[in-house]
C-alpha cells in the first residue's frame, strides 16, 4: 500500500469560499481529511458522491480531521470578519 498526502496552507478573505480538492471521477477516494485552524472560524465542506455532503464549523486555534469515504470536493469557508488562515492536509491510501 501507498499512502498518498496532499497539504497546503490556506489564507482566504472574509466570506470567501474555496475548494482545495475536486474527484476527476466517481465515486471519489476515501481519506482522511485534517485542518488546522489559526485566525478565523472556518467550516469545511466535503461533497461526497451519493451521500449528503459533510459540514463542520472549525473554531479559532483549533484542528479537526475525519475519515470520510466518497470524497468529491473539499473547500474551505471563512466564516469571520478577518482573513482565515491556517493549514489542510489530505491522505488518501492506494
């Protein structure tokens, strides 16, 4: 087996959305989604291929990961009122 991880840092806007992540075909990987929250209360968005898509609301300071299956798209919301930064990170084993 082969595990393969994706990390970037994110700096986004207030308000602004964006997607670090996107499937090129159905039904998507399973992984193991991380974040590490810095400056900003952010929600993390996964859309998953025939499920409802996953939200969680990550406070200031803080991480959250979770394992989830089905994977389409990953983004990031900044929910407050400076710029949200901090880091993701993705695995994903093949």
């Amino acid at each position: 087996m082969l595990a393969l991880i994706f990390s970037t840092p994110f700096s986004q806007d207030a308000g602004v959305g964006q997607g670090y992540f996107s499937a090129v075909n159905p039904p998507g990987p399973t992984g193991f989604v991380l974040i590490s929250n810095g400056s900003q209360p952010v929600r993390l968005v996964v859309t998953r291929w025939g499920d409802a898509p996953f939200a969680v609301d990550v406070p200031v300071e803080s991480q959250y990961s979770v394992g989830i299956a089905n994977i389409q798209t990953i983004g990031i919301l900044n929910l407050g009122a400076g710029t949200a930064t901090g880091g993701l990170s993705f695995s994903v084993v093949v």
